[in-house]
C-alpha cells in the first residue's frame, strides 16, 4: 500500500510527536529514579524520529533492527549523519533490549545523564533530515 503525501505527512509529523512525548517521559521518570524505563523512553525517543525521517524518505523498517540498518545504509554510512550518530544508535538499540529482557542489568543514573543530551541532540539532528 503507498501512501499520499499527504498521509506520508501526518504519519511523520505524528511520529515526531511521540518522539518529544517519548522523551519528556524518558525526563519525568528519571526525575523518579527510574533509570532502566529512562532507558526505554529515550531510545523510543530516538526510534519515532528515526522511523519518521525513514518515512519523510519513503523508506519503511517494519522492525527496530530495521530502523537501526535503514539508518546506517541511508545516513550513517552517507556520511549525513556521523559514525558517532550511528554508534549511539546502536548503544541505545542495545540498552534498551539489554534493559528491558535480560536478567540484572540496572542502567545507572551516571549513564543516563550521560546519555539524555546526547539523545537529544541526535533527535534533533534525525528531525532536520526530514523531506
């Protein structure tokens, strides 16, 4: 099924949407000392603004390894977004798994003050991509 654009339009503007609501979530339950679900929502943060730029493009991941090889093929190994990009891409693909379904893996407060700002400046960077 191909979409009109303007239907393409909606879907990406409502993806970023849930790209800000994911990480002023992510934000709120850190406030609460919860790190592991911080985790979470940053990396769906960065998930709804990857998928909706994909989608700007007319690519479409139907799974997460999908967004995340779509990313690398189309912009990472472009060189329109760095392999730094990229890298904490696959951290936070990886985290939140590893956070999520595996035994005794507690995310530190310590990794996620690291990680918010960078988060959220690669979402902004994810966002300018879009067509």
């Amino acid at each position: 099924m191909s979409l009109t654009d303007e239907e393409r339009n909606d879907i990406v503007t409502y993806r970023y949407e849930k790209s800000d609501q994911a990480f002023d979530e992510a934000i709120k339950v850190e406030n609460l000392d919860m790190h592991n679900l911080a985790t979470n929502r940053l990396y769906y943060a960065l998930y709804y603004a990857a998928s909706a730029t994909l989608i700007s493009h007319g690519y479409v991941s139907h799974s997460h390894s999908g967004m995340l090889t779509m990313m690398h093929l189309h912009f990472v190994k472009s060189g329109i977004l760095t392999k730094e990009d990229g890298a904490l891409l696959s951290r936070m693909f990886s985290l939140r798994q590893e956070s999520d379904y595996e035994d005794f893996v507690e995310v530190s407060k310590r990794d996620i003050e690291e990680l918010m700002p960078l988060v959220k400046i690669l979402i902004e960077k994810i966002k300018r991509l879009r067509k």
